[in-house]
C-alpha cells in the first residue's frame, strides 16, 4: 500500500514539475573570455526598462 502512494506522489510531482516555467521568456546569452564559452539565460522583470535607474 505505502509504495502505491509513493508512487502516485512521484507522478504527481514530476508532472508539476513539467509546467514549473516556460524557457520561451528566457533571452539566451554567451559569455566569452579567451578560448572559453559559457552560455546562460537570462530572465528579466516583466515591463523591465534599462534606461531606468532604480535610485
């Protein structure tokens, strides 16, 4: 009984887990230092305005 249980909370979970974030809003980006690349995504605020100070 207790595995059944366990199992339907890894299901439940791994599903959740499926719609946890959408990549699409994600700006994809490189940082490049010699020879090496390191790609990373970036997530910005939503109505984020670069020309904007925060002071």
């Amino acid at each position: 009984m207790p595995r059944k249980f366990f199992f339907l909370f890894l299901m439940c979970f791994s599903l959740s887990a499926l719609y946890a974030q959408s990549l699409s809003q994600y700006e994809k980006h490189s940082y490049i230092k010699d020879n090496d690349t390191l790609p990373y995504r970036l997530l910005l605020p939503e109505g984020y305005d670069a020309s904007k100070s925060i002071h």
